[in-house]
C-alpha cells in the first residue's frame, strides 16, 4: 500500500484521535477541559502526529494528503492515488 493511501486511511481515525486527544485533557472536575484556547491548537499537532505515526508517513504527509482530499480536483486526487504524482513534490 502507498503512503499516500496509508495516510488516506489514517485520516480515516481523525475524529476518534481527536476526541481521545481532548478525553485526555479532561480532568476529574465534572469533565471541564483543563486548556486554554492556545492549546487547541497543540492538540491538532499531536493529533497529526498520531496519525502519521499510525500510517507510518511524515505528519507533513498526513497534511498534505489532507489538503488533497479536501481542496483537490478530482484529476489531481486520482494521480496521487495511483502514484503518478507524489506528495513530495507538492
């Protein structure tokens, strides 16, 4: 399987690494989140990181994969797919 289709399904777990993510912020006070606004966005670099750790791809190619599949023509998608471009070079 291509790293981009590892990172593709790796995406996949976004959401449930997310929520497992802010679970672990929580604290024992009636499930207030114990973070500020700032570490909001800590919480989406750790999230990337998991993910790419999973896929076994660089979290820069967990972004860029993302990108692809959310802001992407259709053609673009389909040669990333196949191989036919890399996400290197983009």
């Amino acid at each position: 399987m291509s790293p981009y289709d590892r990172a593709r399904l790796a995406l996949k777990l976004k959401d449930v690494i997310a929520a497992q993510a802010k679970e672990k912020q929580r604290g024992g006070q009636g499930g207030v989140l114990l973070y500020q606004n700032s570490d909001k966005a800590s919480e989406s670099i750790h999230t990337t990181i998991t993910l790419a750790k999973e896929a076994g791809v660089s979290h820069d190619t967990i972004h860029k994969v993302e990108v692809i599949e959310e802001k992407a023509p259709e053609v673009i998608k389909q040669k990333a797919r196949t191989g036919e471009i890399s996400t290197r070079r983009l």
